[in-house]
C-alpha cells in the first residue's frame, strides 16, 4: 500500500471513530482496531497477523497492539462496523456523480468442498458454482456508492431493490443501467419513484391489457424506448460496460479483491473483508483523480 492511500483511510476511519461514543476503559481505541484491520486485509493476511509486531512498517507503526483474541473479538462488533460504514460512506461520497449509475453483480466463489454453512450454489459464467456475489451500484467515476454481499443463489433484482434503500440522494434525471436480469416491474416503479429510470434490456413484451397495466408506466416507456427507437437504447446501453471496468479496477492491483482466500468463510468475514477492499480502492482511485486534476 502506498503512503498517500494508507493516509486517506487512516484519517478517515479517525474522523468516523468521533462519531461513535468512545469505548469506556478501552485499552485500544476503535480507530486503532479498524486500523490494524484494514492494514491485515490490505496485505492479504489473517486478523490475527495484526497482532505481529514485526508485520508493520515505517507507514503504519502501532506503539501498542492488542492480542490476537482481543483484536477479533472487537472487529465483530457494532461499533467496528459502524466505523467502517462511516469511512465508506466518507470516501464514495467524494464522487458527486450520481446521473449515470450501473447495477450488477460479481460473483465471489469458494471451493465446491467447503463446509461454509453460508456459500450457496448459483449461476456463475455460463455454469453453477458455490459461494456469495457482491452487488453493487456504482458511479461513471467509478465509485461504488451502495454495496451487499449476498449468497450465491439470490437473484440479482430483489437484492438490488434493496440497495437502492440505503442509496445517497440522486438527481432527478439519473439514469441506472443494468442487464436483462434486472428488467421487472417492481424495480422498474422502485427507480421511478426515486425520479430516476432503468435501463436494462426487456426479457419479453407484454402484449396483455393486464398485463401491461399492471407492470406500470416506468416499465410499459422502457418497453416502448426499445420498441421503437432500439437502435438508440442499444447504443446508449453499450455505456454499461462502465460497470466491468469498476469489477475490473476493484480487482486488478496489488491488495485489490482476488479470489476469497481459504480463511475468509461465513458471511459476516466476507462482508468484513470486502467492504474493507472496497475502501481500499475508493482511496486508491482519489490519489489517481487527485494526481490527474
């Protein structure tokens, strides 16, 4: 990790551990645990490798750590994840760029013999494999705005209804793309509502009186976009690839998010571990946005 990136997350998970009552007869601040957390996932390594003196470097030198047991027992508690969703919401919400959004999912397998009560079979590439998916939504900037981290056999549209609960303010006009495995009604009048439109290619065409009546007015005007003008939709719709590069750029550096390793199982390890890469490559894309300004 570089000096510049390790200083963007440090001083935020330091502004966030303000925001939640400090500990009383704490030994270790809050800011410390999450620190060291982020420090283990960063290089790819156990919790408990925090708990190694000679693990840190000239960039980030606790005076005083705590034991390998403390350190996990104070991770799994609210208060670290509180922490953790401040820092997040800290650094996505630098890209006010909410006009063009994309919605999809990247599948995050694990071995087919694991024993994770958790990982469940599902669709991935063109076969079925075990594990979880992270859905996502994310920015043209590339910044993911809002994120979960599901099994593997829960479809994709539900969950993204979902996400857009927790989703920042967009503006009137922002416009979400995704695939055809997005394309239903409930999420169609979910998007409307919040004076935004989907677009995403339609499964079918309705034909039927109810059918159509019941679907809505956002989904029966995509229907009619793609209908009429499908030239256009089409090419306005290739602009979805900007979703694979953000999967892309998640994924293809040093400490980015590879392939889960043999010690992260159980959902609430999963969820911890990308969330903390996903902040590590939200403070990896402000030094690039801040170096190309």
């Amino acid at each position: 990790m570089d000096r510049q990136s390790w200083k963007i997350i440090l001083d935020a998970i330091k502004r966030a551990s303000r925001r939640v009552p400090r500990l009383p007869r704490a030994t270790y601040p809050d800011w410390l645990i999450v620190a060291i957390q982020v420090w283990t996932v960063a290089h790819d390594r156990p919790e408990y490798f925090g708990a190694d003196r000679s693990f840190y470097n000239s960039i980030f030198r606790p005076r005083h750590i705590p034991s390998a047991s403390q350190l996990n027992r104070r991770l799994k508690t609210e208060r670290s994840e509180q922490i953790l969703q401040f820092v997040h919401d800290d650094l996505s919400l630098r890209g006010l760029d909410n006009l063009l959004l994309f919605v999809d999912g990247k599948p995050l397998p694990v071995n087919g013999c694991s024993k994770d009560p958790d990982a469940q079979r599902g669709h991935c590439h063109g076969g079925f494999t075990k594990g979880y998916k992270l859905h996502a939504i994310a920015s043209e900037a590339g910044f993911i705005k809002v994120w979960c981290v599901r099994p593997l056999n829960e479809h994709e549209a539900p969950v993204a209804m979902q996400l857009l609960d927790h989703m920042p303010a967009m503006h009137g006009q922002s416009l979400i793309m995704a695939d055809g495995n997005y394309d239903g009604w409930e999420l169609h009048k979910k998007i409307a509502k919040l004076g935004s439109g989907l677009l995403s290619p339609p499964r079918g065409y309705a034909t039927h009186p109810v059918s159509l009546r019941q679907m809505g007015p956002a989904r029966r005007e995509a229907l009619s976009v793609w209908q009429r003008h499908r030239d256009l939709a089409a090419n306005v719709y290739k602009q979805r690839i900007g979703i694979e590069r953000v999967f892309s750029a998640l994924c293809s550096y040093g400490g980015g998010l590879g392939p889960l390793p043999a010690w992260v199982r159980t959902l609430g390890r999963v969820r911890r571990w990308v969330g903390v890469k996903i902040l590590l490559y939200h403070a990896r894309l402000i030094v690039r946005k801040t170096a190309a300004a």
